[in-house]
C-alpha cells in the first residue's frame, strides 16, 4: 500500500475518533424528577405543590382524552395548575404503590391533581427543561416510572403514547407501567426533537380504574443527553489531506546508494 495514502487514512481515521470523544464528553445531561424542586435540590413535602409539574386533566376516572394530542392541548398543560406531591398510597400497612422509584432516581415522588391519597382522573403533566447545547443533532432520553394505572392509552384509544417531548410523540412510543412494579424504557434518537434553550417532558397518565373513588398517579424520574453536532466528514477529510501534504513536503530521508555496487 502506497506510504501516503496508508498515513492519511490512519490521520482521518484518527480525527474521526477525537472528534467522537469530544462530542460525548461535551453531552449535556438533564435530569427531571417527579415531587422534586429542581431549582434548590430538594425534594418536596407531601401535600406541597410541584411548581416545575403541571398539568390538564379530563376531569374524570377513566376517561381518556378524546383526541390525539394537538399543540392546544401541550399550551394547556404548559399553562395549567401545578400537580401535587403525595404520599405512596396504603392500605393499613399494605404498599398498593411502588414506595421509591430507588436508583438514579432515589428522590422522585408521587404526584397527582389532588394531594389527598385518593383521586383518580387521566392527566397529561407537562415539565420544562433547559438545554445549552448548540447545533443539537443527537441525543437520548431514558426513563423510570410507576404509575396508575398507565402511560399512554390502551392500544385503541387516541393516545397510546405516554412520553412527549416539545409536543412530539418519542419515536420508541413509550406506554404501559404498573403502580407497584417500576418499569424503565429508553430511546436513543430523541436528537431530532430537542432544541437548544426552552424544552419541554409531556408525560400522560392514563386512569383506568372503575371507581370514581379510585386513586390514579404518577411517580417518574428522566434523564435527558443532548449531543453537539460534530464536525463534519468535510472538515475531517481537509485536516487528512493538510497532514498528507506535510507528509509530501517533508518525504523520508531515502539511503544513499552505493556506487560500488
């Protein structure tokens, strides 16, 4: 193999994987917790409201919203009152709620329309973030939830989806929960639908119960990565071709021949 050639594409190859590092290592992470201030750290006390959480709600047990989601119903839930963080519900010492969604998200807390333990209608929480990350291209979102009865619709109905961001469905469809066993999912292709400055986590909670008595909730806690853009085959391809120009104006010293031989 021509020497040139073999030293530029080792150098393109080289570039390629500094600039991948110093995407990742310059990722912006965010995380977001159900019942948690964010601005000072803390999480909040039962019976206190979630300033950063809010919501719209159908009004009523079991009943979904009878729409698909549209940008009035995010405005909405953006503009809404804000949910309240609440205790695991109980039934004399017996735990109907998961009691702590445990790690990474050990300070996450139920929150609901209602502090009071009981109190079940559909609601659609609307939460917002801010990112720095200029030129976003990629980035992730993971979550780790329980909730009654569930994130997203049933299969039939207009809203099977439960994860949202900036009114935008997450492309892996997250749905489904419990309210005792704590579930996780993960999508690796949100990049798309993040932005640099204000975002915005929807997340819907779906009621199913038949007692307009019942209890309904959610208790979540999200991680979000944002990704730069990195540089492009462009820029990469120019700083090979610099080096390979080094390397042919600076050529290995070649051994002198013998002229006896």
């Amino acid at each position: 193999m021509n020497r040139n050639f073999a030293f530029c594409v080792g150098a393109f190859v080289l570039l390629a994987n500094l600039l991948a590092v110093t995407a990742l290592t310059q990722a912006e992470v965010v995380v977001l917790q159900s019942g948690y201030d964010e601005v000072n750290s803390t999480p909040w006390a039962y019976g206190q409201l979630d300033v950063g959480l809010t919501y719209i709600t159908t009004g009523a047990h079991t009943i979904p919203f009878a729409t698909p989601f549209a940008a009035a119903d995010f405005a909405a839930a953006q503009a809404g009152p804000s949910a309240y963080t609440k205790a695991p519900l109980m039934i004399g010492n017996q735990n109907v709620y998961a009691v702590s969604l445990f790690a990474p998200y050990p300070q996450a807390q139920w929150v609901n329309y209602t502090p009071n333990l009981l109190g079940a209608q559909s609601m659609l929480y609307a939460m917002p973030f801010q990112l720095t990350t200029p030129g976003i291209t990629s980035g992730s979102l993971s979550i780790k939830w329980a909730v009654d009865d569930y994130l997203g619709d049933p299969a039939n109905d207009p809203n099977p989806i439960g994860v949202y961001l900036n009114g935008q469905p997450v492309p892996s469809a997250i749905s489904g929960g419990d309210k005792q066993i704590l579930t996780t999912a993960s999508d690796l292709d949100v990049g798309p639908l993040l932005q640099t400055g204000q975002n915005w986590l929807y997340l819907y909670q779906r009621d199913n119960g038949g007692n307009a008595n019942g209890a309904a909730g959610l208790m979540f806690g999200v991680t979000i990565t944002a990704v730069p853009e990195p540089a492009s085959l462009g820029v990469m391809a120019f700083a090979a071709w610099g080096l390979l120009n080094i390397r042919r104006k600076n050529p290995r010293p070649q051994p002198a021949s013998n002229p006896m031989r």
